[in-house]
C-alpha cells in the first residue's frame, strides 16, 4: 500500500504477521491463549486457526479443549501437534504476511495435505507466504520459488517458468542422449 512498515504504530503490526519458526516455542497458559499470542480471545478467528492448522480433532478428543494447560508438566506434546499449534498461532486472525520455517517437517502426509490445503484458503484471501522448505508438495502451490545456494540465489522465478524450464532440459538431454546413441550406432556399424 506504499505505507513504510516503519510509519506504524509497533503494537499494531504484530496482528498482521504471522510467523512460524523451525522450533516452536510454547508458553505456558491455554492452547487458545498460545494460539491467540495471549490476546483478546475471538471464538469464531480462533475456531479457524485450529480448523486450519488442522487441530480440530486434537482439540475435540481432549476434555479441556482449547483451554487446557501448556506448561512444563505436561509440555511432552508431540511434535506435529506442537507443530499444528504453531501453525495455528501464525495464522490466526489472517495475517497479511505469513513467514512459515520448514511447516511441515513433523507431519504426517494426511497433516501435510491438510496444511496445503490452508495454505491455499489463505492465498485465496490475498496473505503472503514465505514458505521456508525442502518439501515438493508445497511447491506446487507456491507461485515463485527462491532457491539458495551457499547463501546466495541461484533460482527466482514463477513456479510456471520453472517447470518450464525444468522439462526444456529434460527434452534437451533426451534429444543429446539419442543424438550420442544414434552416433555411438553409426560409429559401430562403421567400424565392422
């Protein structure tokens, strides 16, 4: 919007970020109070975090529900549900910016496909993913994809131009791979 992130107000940005680390850290209080980065508590913005983070069920087979306790005690949560309530911090109240570090490095493949899935509904509503990854699946809803290389860019194009240009090779080294054999042919008939 041609608006410097320096010329607002530091409390009010926050909301408008959302940002998942390799290493999730949570704190003790309440799931929801975890996932709403202990804010005001919205019923229907934090039912769609979960939803989209795919703790639903999660939430559903435990009595407390979104409010039980995280704490030292019972903190032996497993990693891709520790994952998910990560996820559901960064994307609750639709943030504009979403930075995600390796999202789905302790899912299953039904809880990665879930996770596509949202990713694709917060495209839909105009966010921003910056997603940090080694996963295949995520890149086929990604639109541009950065690669690196030593810490430097190797790659920065539309996912459509890469793909591209991935078969354009494939197609060359299959042409050079028949022109090689059709020589390597002549050469022996050539030579008898």
């Amino acid at each position: 919007d041609g608006v410097s992130i320096f010329d607002w107000n530091k409390s009010e940005v926050g909301k408008h970020l959302g940002y998942l680390p390799q290493d999730i850290e949570l704190f003790d209080g309440t799931l929801a109070e975890n996932v709403t980065r202990f804010g005001e508590r919205d019923q229907i913005k934090l039912d769609a975090a979960i939803e989209g983070a795919g703790l639903d069920s999660y939430v559903k087979n435990i009595a407390e529900g979104v409010d039980i306790k995280l704490n030292s005690d019972n903190m032996r949560i497993p990693g891709g549900i520790k994952q998910k309530i990560g996820f559901a911090r960064a994307i609750y109240d639709d943030p504009k910016l979403i930075v995600l570090d390796e999202p789905t490095s302790n899912m299953d493949s039904s809880s990665e496909k879930k996770f596509i899935e949202s990713i694709k509904k917060l495209k839909s509503k105009k966010s921003t993913i910056v997603v940090i990854t080694h996963s295949k699946e995520i890149f086929r809803v990604s639109d541009y994809i950065l690669t690196l290389e030593n810490g430097e860019q190797r790659t920065y194009d539309s996912i459509k131009n890469i793909f591209n240009k991935i078969k354009a090779q494939q197609e060359k080294k299959s042409i050079l791979e028949k022109q090689k054999q059709t020589f390597l042919t002549q050469k022996k008939n050539n030579d008898s």
